[in-house]
C-alpha cells in the first residue's frame, strides 16, 4: 500500500530494531569471514591459481550472504512508515476516500463483507479452521488453544511438530532396515549396503529439517492447512523399508555374481568412500532439534496464555414510532452516527456500503430497508507477555546468527579441504604417473571425501537450525494485534404521509402546510470490539499482511452509545415548517400589521355604515310626522 501521510500518528511503531541490530552485527561478521578468504585468495593466487580461485569463490558467497543479512539488519532498524491506510482492512473497502488504497489491498485481504456479517450475526468466527491431517489432529488435540493462534503460529507449530513425526518415522525405518539388512535378510550383500543406506538416513533428516525452516517464513498468502502424513504413508514407508532393502540385495549379489565381482572388494571400497559416521549427524540432528524445539515451545506456551478466544456481540433490537422520512435515517446514520465513531480522524473502512432501499406505493405509503457494516480505524493492542517473552524471542535470534557464523567457518574449512584434497590428488598423481587415476580415486576414497561431505552436511544442517531459529524469532517479533470496533446496522420499516396545516385562522394570512411522514422504525444493530492480528516486515510493504480476528467480545458502553445518537437525532426533529430568517420575520410582522389595519378599518366602517341608517330612520320618521299635520 501506499504510505499515506497524516499528521496525526496512528501509535505503530517499529517491532524489529533489537532483531536488526543482532542481523546487523551477524552480518558484519559473516561479511568479515568472506574478507578474509578473498585476501587468502589474493595472497595464494600466485603461488597457486586453483587455490586461489577457490578461496574467491568461497569468500565471495560467504561476502554476499553478510552484505545480505547486514542489508536486512540495517533495513529493520531504520524509520517504520505507517500511513493513515495501515494496516490491511479485513474485507474489501468500499469507502470512497480509500479507493486506490481498497485496490493494492485487494490480495491481502483474509474475509469477504459478507463473511463479516455472517460472523456477527452468527456469533461465530470461522478464522479458526479445522486442522487437516492426522499430525495436526494430533497436535491440536494435545494443545487444544493451538486452534485459535494466528496462522503462521499454527503452521509453524504443525512443520515443526511434523519434522519431529519424520524423524522419529525415519529412525523406526533405519532400525528396520538395520535388521533386515544386517541379520542376513537381505543375503551376505546386506551388510554392504547398510551403509550406504545410512547416508541417505542422513540426507533425508538434513531435507527434513531444511524443509522445516524453509516454510517457517512469513507469507502473505497465509495456508490455513499444512500437509502432513497420513497413516497410509506411514504403512507405505514401513512396508518398504522391509521390502526395498530386501530386494536390493539379493538383486546386487545376483548382479555381482554374473559379473565376477568379489562382495569383500565391494564393502572395501563402500567402507573407504562412506566413512560418514552417521550416528554423529542423527545426534547432531536430535540435539539441534531438541534446542529448536525448546525454544519454540517456549514462546508459545507464553503466547498461548495471552488472550480469549470468545465471540460475542452486543445487539440491539427495537422499533420506534418517528415523524421522519426514512431517507433522512440513512443520511444520519452514514453521516453523523458512524463518522462521530471515527478513530484519530481516519475514515471507517466500509465493507457493505449503505444503499437504502425505498419502496413507495399508493397513496403516500410504503416500505425501507438498508443494512451496512463498518469498522472503526484500528488501533494498536499492546502484547504484554511479561520480559522472559522478550528474552525469549532475542535469544532465538542470537543463537540463530551465531549458528550463521559457525556454518561460515565451517565453509572455510570446507574450502581449505577442498584445497588440500586437490593438493593430494596432485601429488599422488605426480609420483606414479602410469596409474594416475587409480591413485588419484584411492587417495580421493579414502583420506578426502568421506571428510568434505561430512563438512557439507554438517554446515548445511547448522544453517537449517539457524534458520528455523532466526524465523522463529522473527516470527514472534513480528506480530502485532489490534482493537477496533466491527459494526453492522440494519433498519427496515414502513412509512405514510399526511398533511397538516398550522397558523390557518379566519383572521391569519400566513400560515404553513407540510407533508408529515411517520415512520415505524426496526433498527438491528450489532457491536463488536474484536481484537485482530497480522504481522509486520520491514521494507515498503510493510504491513500488507492479512488481519484475521482472533477474539469478539461485546460492546455494550459502544451500542448504547449508538443508540443514543440516533434517538436524539430522531426526536430533535422539526415536522412543522417556520420562519428563522430575521428578514422574514420582519416581513410578517408587516403583513401582520396591515391585517390589523384592515380589520379596524372595516370595524370603523360598520359602525358608520349603522349610524347613517340610523339618522336616516329618524328624518324619514320627522318627514312623515310632518306631512301628517299639515292642513289641506
């Protein structure tokens, strides 16, 4: 994602500083290591050109593995950029100021909106899966809290455990083998091939335990399942290390009898070019096992202890009696109800946005619905395991580079035998030239490779170690949780409109007419404060891991506070349109003033209008009396 930049700080800091500085300082010693063998190769170049090409070609891997690791420690100590889009949504996110973030997101987001839902109005968390395999099983059911780590804990548990169950399959088949093979089973060629054997006994614990910290890298495309063995395997390896050794050596000793070669010449020379002394790496293995194992269990058992996984919600369910237009709920609701949850000004991450639906029928009447689900802004949940935790995980880090280191040296011995086997080759060559390559092979079989493999086995299995536990360390110092609030509001009802007219007296001239709508409200308002976990790397991307929910619990200080906003927003409504403009007023008041004129004018007016009549009734009253009395 890119880093968008706020001023104000969201809380993430750098986890990896105390790691980088032990990376840093391993680097620089393993660079120093390479140092040294390019000098001997620029001091022994003259005097010998295939020593010296050896030595810069030794030197130089060592050289670019510490500028590697010394790059990485570097790079984990300098300034954490966290944006205001940190760290990775659950779901896709709808909000309209996140759109280019919603986009890079898109492939490490770990639930879809609906899932969200789902979740809160089940009450369930379907993070946790069931594990596959009878290994896993196996482990689950001895640690049962197992189940509800993050995955990359799960999957690291379930290698390493896995890695214990093949080593111990691959012991029982070496002791089958051993008896098949050397109580005579497998014909007088058995005890020849026992050896050889063993060797691949070897190679397959060095895979094993390479595969083991291989996968124990964090990956942003988390499995939720690791493949294990199933039982059909473990009867398929059993039965053939009964059957395979069996057959091979009656087919070697029916091959060396059509082919004249003597058994004791074989296992002369399988004795002289496979001198390994396997018991030693099955040790070394079960010891570097046991040490990574400790430490593993370690971390986990403290980090198994912190948290609960509960899922619970708090839930509200009513219905209201409002004068309000349902549309005017749903423009509260996105605009004021859960933009005032906002954590540090960053915007919510909307993962169903809200699109009402009206449906209006006759005469005024009809029904709504909108539904959405927001998060708020997560904010930093601080992992507390208590100091042993921290010296824990800081010490599978050191002992993890200074394996590094130990595997660097042996890699300078590894050259220096290489040098020196090349030597003997050469010299045993120059004193009998006629049989050159045979006292060449001998020289070779007897005194020089049994001792470079067990070099390169044994650095390859130092570093398998110090791999696992470097990531081990990694691993527990990169994961971050975080607490946020996970909100889903449902509103459906139905509505009907009505008029009503105020200030409409025989007398007034101004009045007001307004539509009404009353609406019958059912809110659904679901809250939870989960608490979520990714894991963080250094570089640009950051923290653009998955987040999965590890724990809901309910909100109701939260809920009530929701509630709260919308009843106040509900009854501080106006249905009844009035006069706030002071010009308006003014004009009102003038209108109101002339109405009174007019009305005293008119009241003036019928009184007059009685006092001529009644004048005039008196006069027509004389004029007859007048006309009465006059003599003809």
């Amino acid at each position: 994602m890119a880093f968008d930049y706020g001023s104000i700080n969201l809380g993430i800091k750098n986890p990896f500083k105390k790691e980088g500085l032990i990376n840093t300082i391993g680097g620089v010693l393993v660079a120093f290591i390479g140092v040294y063998l390019l000098v001997q190769a620029a001091s022994s170049v003259k005097q010998d050109i295939l020593a010296g090409w050896v030595f810069a070609l030794f030197g130089l891997g060592i050289l670019v593995s510490g500028i590697w690791t010394l790059s990485g420690g570097v790079s984990a100590m300098l300034r954490y950029f966290v944006g205001r889009n940190h760290p990775t949504s659950l779901a896709k996110n709808f909000s309209e100021s996140q759109s280019q973030t919603s986009a890079q997101e898109a492939n490490y987001v770990a639930y879809q909106g609906s899932e969200l839902t789902e979740m809160l109005m089940g009450r369930k968390n379907t993070t946790f899966v069931e594990p596959q395999g009878i290994i896993a099983r196996l482990l689950h059911s001895l640690v049962p809290r197992l189940t509800f780590m993050p995955y990359m804990i799960r999957n690291q548990a379930q290698y390493l455990f896995a890695a214990w169950v093949k080593t111990a399959l691959i012991f029982v088949v070496y002791a089958l083998v051993a008896f098949v093979t050397l109580a005579g089973f497998a014909g007088e060629i058995g005890q020849t091939i026992f050896p050889v054997y063993s060797v691949f006994v070897v190679l397959h614990l060095l895979k094993t335990w390479l595969g083991a910290g291989r996968f124990m890298a964090t990956q942003r495309e988390v499995e939720k399942g690791v493949d294990g063995l199933s039982v059909l395997d473990v009867a398929k390896t059993i039965a053939a290390a009964i059957v395979i050794p069996t057959l091979i050596g009656l087919g070697l000793q029916w091959l060396f009898v059509l082919l004249g070669i003597s058994s004791d010449k074989v296992q002369s020379s399988v004795h002289d070019w496979l001198n390994l002394h396997p018991l030693w790496f099955m040790l070394m293995t079960l010891v570097g096992g046991a040490l990574v194992t400790a430490v593993n269990i370690l971390l986990l058992k403290k980090r198994l202890a912190f948290g609960d996984a509960v899922a619970e919600v708090s839930e509200l369910r009513e219905n209201w009696q409002e004068s309000i237009h349902p549309n005017e709920i749903f423009i509260n609701l996105d605009n004021l109800v859960m933009a005032n949850r906002r954590y540090q000004e960053a915007p919510n991450r909307v993962y169903k946005m809200l699109e009402p639906a009206l449906n209006e029928q006759v005469d005024g009447k009809g029904s709504f619905r909108g539904e959405m689900t927001q998060e708020v802004q997560p904010r930093i949940h601080s992992m507390d395991l208590g100091k042993a935790y921290d010296q824990i995980r800081l010490c599978s880090v050191i002992i993890g580079r200074v394996l590094f280191i130990v595997a660097a040296l042996v890699t300078v011995w590894l050259a220096y035998s290489v040098i020196d086997a090349y030597h003997a080759a050469q010299t045993a060559s120059d004193a009998n030239a006629r049989h050159a390559a045979a006292q060449v092979w001998n020289v070779l079989g007897k005194e020089h490779v049994s001792g470079l493999i067990q070099l390169i086995v044994s650095g390859l299995l130092l570093r398998a170690f110090a791999h696992i536990l470097v990531k081990t360390g990694h691993l527990f110092y990169a994961e971050m949780l975080f607490e946020s609030n996970l909100i889903y509001i449902k509103v459906e009802g139905t509505f009907s409109e009505s008029k009503i007219s105020t200030g409409t007296g025989i007398n007034d001239s101004t009045r007001s007419e307004n539509v009404l709508v009353r609406s019958s409200i059912t809110p659904w308002v679901i809250v939870s404060r989960i608490i979520s976990s990714t894991f963080a790397s250094t570089g640009m991307r950051n923290l653009e891991y998955p987040r999965y929910i590890l724990e809901m619990h309910k909100n109701e200080a939260e809920l009530a506070s929701i509630k709260h906003d919308m009843r106040a927003f509900l009854k501080d409504r106006e249905s009844i349109a009035s006069i706030t403009s002071e010009r308006d007023l003014h004009n009102a008041s003038q209108i109101h003033e002339i109405n009174q004129q007019t009305r005293s004018m008119q009241a003036n007016s019928n009184a007059n209008s009685a006092l001529d009549n009644e004048q005039l009734g008196k006069a027509a009253g004389y004029l007859e009396r007048s006309q009465s009395s006059d003599p003809e």
